[in-house]
C-alpha cells in the first residue's frame, strides 16, 4: 500500500467518525450516551515469522464508545503493546523488542442490552505503528462479555498487515477494561 493510500484511507474514516457522532447528537436514543473505557491487555504473538522472533506482550487500551443504535456503538480505540524478543539457538543476542501502537476503529454490537451481564462482538480495522519506522494495516475481531456495567473482557485475534514479511504481525489476546458511562453529556444534549 503507497503512503497516500494510508492517508485516505484515515480521512475516510474521519468523515465517517465525524458522521456518527453528529448522527448521535440528534438521535431519539437518550438512554446511553458516550462511553470511555481503560484496560489493559496479554497478548501472544501467532504467525510463522512473529512467533519465532518474540515471546509475549502487555500493553494499556483506551476506548471511546459513541451509541449508534439500540444494541451498537462505534468505537474508536488506541492502544499500545510491547512484545518481548526471544533467543535463537546460535544467535549471541535477543531478537529487540517490538513497540507497537495501534488506532482501530469498530463497530461494537450488544447481544443483549437489556441485561447488565452480556455478550458482544466488535469487529475492527486500523492503522498501526511499527517501531520507529514501519507502519500497516490491520484488522481484529472481538468477543467479549460484561461482567457487569462497568467492566468487561474480551479476547481477540489481531493480524497487521505491511509491505514486508518481517514486519507480519499476528496475535491473540485478552483485555479486561473498565468503563465510565455517560460522559460529554452537555455536548450533544
């Protein structure tokens, strides 16, 4: 993918957040409003190349949730993982650990809103920053559960997609965040 197609692809996706949030102002649905969560997130690398060259990975999440429907939110996330690099036979030094920092956006949907303990799905796709100097696109589903109103976990699978095999990143993972509900109110009422 050139470098200007990464950057239309992020202006397409800054119209259609900004789309949203104005769709939101004016909706009917005054029960649920703008959400942000916290967590943080295990994860473990999968794939040929990426799994050889790096053990596992920790890393903070920050999520804004913005009510698009009865059983759906659009989501828009940022998140940070840092892999640590593993020791081949023969190599006099670990591989170096990979920093990665990724901005996704999603569509979450609610499988039972109803209830304070349910079940979701929330597909993503973005952009993620690779070290210093690489960068992709990547995608990740996510299945997670509510536990209660203020805190859910999910796990996911995660593969970022660059010009180069080196750079293939895959991996699984489980986040626990916490939320806080209704936030920005006085904007959009």
């Amino acid at each position: 993918m050139k470098k200007t197609d990464y950057w239309k692809t992020y202006l397409a996706a800054c119209v259609v957040f900004s789309s949203l949030i104005s769709q939101h102002a004016f909706s009917q649905n005054d029960d649920k409003g703008i959400s942000f969560s916290a967590g943080i997130m295990a994860t473990s690398p999968v794939g040929q190349y990426f799994r050889e060259t790096h053990v596992v990975g920790a890393g903070p999440i920050a999520k804004l949730s913005f009510p698009i429907g009865y059983k759906s939110d659009f989501t828009a996330t940022v998140k940070a993982n840092s892999y640590l690099g593993r020791k081949l036979d023969g190599m006099k030094e670990k591989y170096r650990q990979k920093n990665i920092l990724y901005f996704l956006a999603g569509y979450r949907y609610n499988f039972n809103p109803d209830i304070e303990s349910a079940f979701y799905f929330e597909p993503r796709v973005g952009y993620a920053l690779i070290g210093k100097i690489n960068h992709g696109f990547c995608y990740e589903p996510n299945f997670g559960y509510y536990i209660n109103r203020d805190v859910d976990v999910c796990v996911w699978y995660q593969n970022t997609i660059t010009d180069t095999k080196v750079n293939q990143i895959g991996a699984i993972g489980i986040t626990i965040n916490m939320s806080w509900h209704n936030l920005f109110s006085s904007w959009y009422y």
